[in-house]
C-alpha cells in the first residue's frame, strides 16, 4: 500500500499523471525541434530526452519507441493546424471564402516556421509510418473540405480535393525553397484560385 501510494501522491504540489503529462509536453516538444531542424532520422531516443532534459528512462514512460514519437509530434501538430483552420472558416458563409480562409492559414503556418512544412509535407517520405500518416492526412482534409462544404456529388469531390490539396502541398514546399517569389498572402491567394478551379465544378 505505501508504494502505491508514493506513486500517486502530490510532488511539489503536482499529482503524478501531471508530472507525467509534463513529461510527455517535453519530449514531444524535443522532438519537434530535432525533427524540424535536422530531419527524422536524426531524431534518437537519448537525442529527445538530452534536449528534454530527461532521464532516458522516461521516454518509455510516454512512447514505446521513436516511431511512436514521431507519429505523435506530427500529430500534434496537425491537431493544432485543423483548429486554426476550423477557427478561420467557421464565420465564412460561402465556399469560396471558406477556401481562402483555411488556405491563408495554412500557408501563414507554413511560413511563421519552416518545421512544420519539413513535418507535414515533405519529410515523412523514407519512412513507411510517417508516409502513411501523410496520405492519411490528405484524406483527413479532403472529409473536413466535404463536410464543410457539402458538395451534392461526395465522392467526385473527394477525388478532387485529393487533387488540389497534393498540388497546394508542392506549391508550398517549392515556395518555401525560394523557387517562387511571392509574398505569404500572394502564395494563398494563388493557390485558393487553383484549389477552386478544381473542385468548384462539383459544388
């Protein structure tokens, strides 16, 4: 019974679940650093917890092994990217309006940090789970766009809202390898009027 209860009792003023919760915010926020500034497969479990501050025995605590890390770190991140473009198209009655909203929010993500763009859309490729996670993704907001915008023929405009997002992906890592000089906003624009030249027919 004492165990137990030294496991559970407030340290510091904290219970243990927040103490591991804390943990957890750590070495997620490590591996987003590490992941963003030198790719993936840079990312070690020793590497995550030296830059959390952490002992190596608590990494197991929050994940199994790396690829859980890394699928959580780009799930959070992409967590926290619907929210702003849920919160940025819920005030847009009309469909074209509710495009540029979310577009301008994804490329102003995109290029208030760098990370998110080598996260979300470029470096998952070599890795067979973050791969996956990505197409995932694509169909995760091709649903969003649907159920937002509510086309009579679903399954045409889920074919091409697939279409349009691969493109506005490509559009957004080429820009922000500097081959497209435009401004954030002249980015967005450009690439709603390409996304809604492609899935206006089947609204």
């Amino acid at each position: 019974m004492g165990t137990m209860g030294s496991t559970t009792r407030p340290y510091k003023g904290r219970t243990a679940e927040e103490r591991r919760t804390e943990r957890r915010g750590r070495l997620l926020a490590a591996g987003l650093e590490l992941w963003g500034d030198h790719g993936w497969a840079a990312v070690t479990m020793r590497g995550v917890c030296a830059h959390a501050g952490l002992n190596d025995r608590y990494f197991y605590e929050s994940f199994p092994d790396v690829e859980a890390l890394l699928l959580a770190v780009y799930d959070q991140a992409l967590s926290d990217l619907l929210t702003y473009v849920e919160r940025a198209i819920a005030s847009e009655p009309l469909p074209e309006e509710r495009i540029r909203a979310g577009m301008s929010v994804f490329v102003n993500a995109m290029a208030s940090d760098s990370r998110r763009a080598r996260i979300g859309l470029a470096e998952p490729a070599g890795s067979p789970a973050l791969e996956q996670r990505r197409r995932d993704t694509y169909h995760l907001f091709a649903r969003f766009a649907r159920d937002s915008l509510r086309p009579a023929d679903e399954e045409a405009f889920t074919v091409a809202m697939l279409f349009a997002l691969g493109g506005a992906g490509e559009l957004v890592i080429n820009w922000l390898g500097g081959s497209l000089a435009l401004t954030p906003d002249e980015l967005a624009e450009r690439a709603s009027e390409l996304v809604l030249s492609v899935i206006l027919p089947y609204l």
